[in-house]
C-alpha cells in the first residue's frame, strides 16, 4: 500500500506508529487466581457453609456438604486403605471453600485441581470425587431434579449391572453365581488369579479356564479381574486360554503405566480389554486411548474427578469407540452417582455394583453393605440384570444421617489396610448387610 494512501484509520504510515506504539505499551495481567478469593457469587448465591466427611464401615468415606440454605449434599471420597490421607485433603478443602457458592461446581473444581502446584493423584483426586458429588448433589436438590437432567437428560431407563463373585481369592464360585443369577444379576465379574510367578507353570493357568467354563455354563456373562497380578509372560499365555470361551471383559490384564506393552497384547487378542481404576484424569487415560490398546474404559467416580471429570473421560473414550463402564466396589453414594452417568452417557455399557461384596461382609454374611446406610435402598433392585432410572432430586438416594454419624463415631480407630473386619461396632447392628 503506498504511503499516500488513506482509509478510515488514517494512513498506512499511521497504521503502522500506532501499532509499534502498542506493542511497545506495557499490558495490566489481571491476576484471576486473586480477583475471587471465595469464588464467583452474587447476592442470590447459596453459599458452602460446612464440609464433613465420615469413615464408616466397611472401608467407605462419605462427605456431607451444608449450604447457607440448609441444603445437604452427599459425596463420597472412599480410597481403598488410604481414608486418612483423604481426610487430611479435605482439611485443605474446608479452609478454601466453604463460602463459596454451592452451585459454581465447575469453579470450584478448576480451583481445587489447577490452583495448586502439585495436580491429580489418588488422594487429591478421591477428595476432589467426594466434594464434586456433592455439589451435584446439591444442586439437583436445589432445582428439584435428577443429576442425569442436568447432564442432558437420560438416553436410557435402565443400566446394566454386574456382582462380584469369588472373593480375593477366587473358589466356590458357581455356587456363588447361582445365588447371584437368582438375585436378577445376568452378569458377574471374579478374579481371574490368585497370584501367579513371573513366569509360572502354564498348568497354573488351567483353573482359571475351569472356573470361567463353569460359571458360563449356567447362562450368565462373567469379566474377569487380572488386577494386574499376571506379567506380560503369562498375560498373553492366560488371554489366549480364554479366548475360546469368550469372557465378557478382561480387567487391568497388566498393570496401568504398561501402554505399549498393553498394545501388543491387544494385538494377540479379540477378547474386549479393560482399565481404568487406577486412572484419575482425562490426563491418565489420554495414553490408553490414543495407542488403541483398550475396549473399555472404567473410571472409579470416588477416585476420577466425580461426576464432572469422570463425564469428560467418557465422552472423551466415546470418540475412540471405547465404552463406558465405571468401576465401583464402594458404597450408595458412588453407585448412585455412577449410574446418573449411566442414564444419561450414550457409550455406558454396564456398572459395577457391590452389594453382597466379600470387601464388605465377615464370613458369617453380616456387617454394613451398600442398602446398609441408605433409607430408601429399594431404588437399587436389581431386575434382568438393570438397575431402573433414579428419579428422585440430585443423586436420587436417601442417606441415614444418624447411622452414619453414630458409625463413623465408633469406628475413629478403624483402618481397612489393617486388615480388620468389617463386623459391626459394639452396640450397633447391621442386620444381615441389605436383604436378599
């Protein structure tokens, strides 16, 4: 453009000054992280007043948040063995976050992950779990509705189920898949191993193979869990031997940080291969789904973020074809909030469900299991392997208060890790654990 050439922002001589100018101007940083101490709210706002938790038996932290309202929201924060360490993130959680408006749960979950120089882990993220159920919560009570409304409505009426059976140590276990088949269960998961060498006898393998002929044999779909026991020797050995006999799933086939070893596996077979447990993050998976190396992604919702992160890894799975199907052998209020994901994902394929589970009763059936602390457990019945839409406000469930505090009370000195049981406290009784 010559320079005698004019337009309405003056010559191109002009143009030019005014944009070194500019750029040589110092430009004010706006500080976001200061500007909001206690959050974004306005006058309307129904603002976070207490942050509870409680470590109840069997090996469950449950959160409890009250609003200025007087609106209770139940979250829950339950990381296998480690609830103190949880506990003490919460501290942290309390000092942050109480005054801040219950309804902002993306605000205050961006807060609590980014703002601190350490992010993600399974104890910043178990914690991050229980208050972000929570604020669903409460903000589905607040607006008088299920959270699968709030997430753009539900895309099933019913969610597909699996039990456990087995125990740690798998045996018994087609008489166990009677009982559960009569429960209404069309599907059931075990442990695929006991333990196994790094490189054991291919004989070691043959009772797997058994135990999966045999639970097959009565009409009933069964996952197996390798929780990362079996090496890669005798992962690929072990996916073979079963592969004739068409398991629903196999689980954590090798341990997560195993991407490319995982792949050639993958390679090796057609049966569907499934993880996540161990994964927190959109972050964590992302690795898993960019090397094509799993079917299934199964995020823990007491462990991935809640409801908001755990949302965003399966819609994120959904674009690599891989199906949704959280991981939960915890309590009512993860099982609850997995399935408002359930209702409401189009790429769900089926939920964990852990009642009747053996990390949750002593040898004689009895001690606090997943109706134990619920006052309306009839909305997890079990029909054709399907739980039915949960339709009442926020997760949908209604906890016993009383028995949560009176537990929590007695059991201050109770460690899972410790390898107690999950009998009840004196002076306070479970029943049989839920019904049949």
């Amino acid at each position: 453009m010559p320079a005698t050439t004019r337009n309405q922002y003056g010559s191109s001589s002009q143009i030019l000054l005014r944009a070194k100018t500019d750029l040589l101007t110092p430009v004010s940083v706006v500080q976001y992280t200061t500007a909001w101490p206690q959050g974004l709210k306005d006058t309307k706002s129904d603002l976070i007043k207490k942050i509870e938790t409680f470590r109840v038996r069997p090996r469950w932290l449950f959160v409890r948040v009250e609003t200025e309202k007087g609106i209770v929201g139940w979250g829950e924060a339950t990381l296998e063995g480690h609830s103190e360490a949880v506990e003490g993130a919460f501290a942290d959680f309390r000092e942050r976050f109480i005054g801040w408006d219950a309804a902002n749960i993306e605000d205050i979950y961006q807060t609590a992950y980014r703002h601190r120089f350490y992010r993600g882990g399974e104890v910043l993220m178990s914690a991050l779990s229980g208050l972000d159920i929570a604020l669903w919560d409460i903000k589905g009570k607040t607006l008088g509705v299920p959270v699968w409304e709030l997430l753009g409505g539900k895309v099933r009426e019913r969610a597909n189920v699996y039990g456990w059976i087995g125990g740690d140590r798998p045996s018994d276990v087609l008489e166990q898949a009677k009982e559960r088949k009569a429960q209404g269960f069309t599907a059931v998961k075990m442990n695929a191993v006991e333990s196994l060498a790094w490189l054991d006898s291919p004989h070691a393998l043959e009772a797997t193979v058994q135990r999966l002929k045999e639970v097959k044999s009565i009409g009933i779909d069964v996952g197996l869990d390798f929780h990362g026991r079996v090496h890669k020797t005798l992962a690929k050995q072990l996916a073979r031997a079963l592969e004739p006999h068409q398991p629903l799933f196999i689980e954590e086939p090798l341990l997560p940080g195993q991407v490319e070893e995982l792949k050639k596996l993958y390679a090796q077979t057609t049966i569907p291969i499934a993880l996540g447990e161990r994964l927190f993050t959109r972050q964590d998976v992302r690795p898993y789904l960019e090397a094509g190396c799993i079917d299934i992604i199964q995020p823990d919702i007491s462990h991935s973020g809640g409801i908001s992160e755990t949302r965003r890894i399966a819609n994120m799975a959904e674009t690599y074809d891989v199906g949704f199907a959280p991981h939960c052998p915890l309590g009512p209020i993860a099982f609850a909030a997995s399935l408002q994901l359930a209702f409401s994902t189009p790429n769900f394929l089926i939920c964990e469900m852990s009642w009747k589970m053996h990390y949750n009763l002593t040898a004689d059936g009895k001690g606090p299991d997943l109706f134990t602390y619920m006052k309306n457990p009839e909305v997890f019945e079990v029909k054709d392997g399907m739980v039915s839409l949960l339709t009442a406000p926020g997760l949908g469930i209604e906890m016993n208060e009383e028995l949560i505090r009176e537990n929590a009370a007695a059991n201050l000195d109770f460690s899972w890790h410790k390898g107690e049981s999950a009998a009840a406290p004196a002076g306070v009784d479970f029943g049989d654990g839920g019904g049949d």
